[in-house]
C-alpha cells in the first residue's frame, strides 16, 4: 500500500482523460523510478504553463501568451475565420494543418437542455470581428451533433447581414462526430471541401 501522497497523486492523475486508475499507477511509478529526468521536468513545465495560461482576448484560444500564437501570427490569413465550439477543436483543426486563417471560440453550443443561449456564447464578439472589416469567408466548423448544427444555423443566419461568404465543413463528419475525436485526414477533407451555408 503506497502512503497517502502518492496516493493523491495516483488518483489527480486518474482524472486525466484517458486515464485510469490503473494507468495512472503505472505513470506514477514511472515517475517515482525518473525523479531527476521525469517527474522535475513535468513539475516544471506545468508550473510553467499555469503561471502563464491566458485565454486570447481575440479568439478565445488558450495560449500562454495574448494575443495567442495564432493570433499573431502575420502570416496566417486574416480574411477567413474558422469559428469553433472548443478550444480543443480548434487544436484538432490546426493540427490538421490545412486551414491558413484564424480562428473564433465560442465557449460551447446553443443548448435548449443545458440553458445555454446566444449571449452565453462569444457569438456577439465574433459579429464584432466581422464588422470591423476585411473577412471574406466564415468556417462554421461546429460538430455534426444536432446542438452544433443549430448553433451553425443560428450563427449563419446572423451573419446574413454581413458581407462575408459563410460555409460550413462538408457532411463527410460523421453524425454526432465531435471534431476533438476525428483523425487529421478526415478533418482535412471536410475542411477542404467546405461548402456555402444556404
Ligand atoms: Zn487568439
């Protein structure tokens, strides 16, 4: 029976997704065997990125610093923004490599069950982003769950009034596929073949 610190330790790492109990074991004695070479760089890293963690003030995207890498980048696309529920779409979209532009989080979906309406979301600041000029295209990239393709209705009908093409990823997404959960190449197809809204 390990003591209680380890213990602790066993079960924080046991909450991680895609960890269990047992995996989360097994890491911690793996750590326990590289205290030098593991366990201080990992401690490091992480009080590193908590002392650093900010949420963009442009997109939403958590970075540690803001504006987020993407946002400053000068050579990604200004004119196109790819709107996302999470900030773990937007990871799974920009591993896939394929989109150049920035991105918008909106902190969730429009949700009738959970409460969740228009104002709970970044939706305002995104109509802002497009108002202040120079976008030409809108991704909507939400998931192909059912309060994802009403949050893509609802967004495109907001932006209507904008003059901005608004497409969304081609139905190749499987339904109720979360985009976290698809791999790269079928991100990439669905990207690449991204349709008009209408
Ligand atoms: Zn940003």
């Amino acid at each position: 029976m390990a003591s209680q610190e380890i213990e602790n330790l066993a079960s924080a790492l046991a909450r991680l997704p895609g960890l269990g109990p047992r995996s989360a074991r097994r890491a911690v004695l793996w750590l326990l065997k590289r205290r030098e070479t593991a366990l201080d760089q990992l401690l490091g890293a992480m009080a590193e990125v908590r002392d650093k963690l900010v949420e963009c003030p442009v997109c939403g995207n958590i970075d540690t610093r803001a504006p987020c890498g993407i946002c400053a980048d000068p050579r990604r696309d200004v004119r196109a923004i790819c709107v996302v529920e999470d900030v773990s779409d937007l990871w799974a979209l920009d591993r896939a490599k394929l989109f150049t532009g920035k991105y918008h989080v909106l902190g969730g979906r429009l949700s009738a069950l959970d409460g969740v309406r228009p104002e709970d979301l970044t939706i305002g600041a995104l109509l802002e982003r497009v108002e202040q000029g120079g976008v030409d295209e809108v991704v909507l990239a939400m998931n192909a769950t059912l309060e994802g393709q009403t949050t893509a209705h609802y967004l495109a009908e907001r932006l209507e009034d904008y003059p901005v093409r608004v497409t969304q990823l081609a139905h190749g997404l499987p339904v109720g596929g979360e985009l976290d959960y698809l791999d790269e190449g079928t991100l990439a197809q669905a990207l690449r073949a991204r349709r008009p809204v209408g």
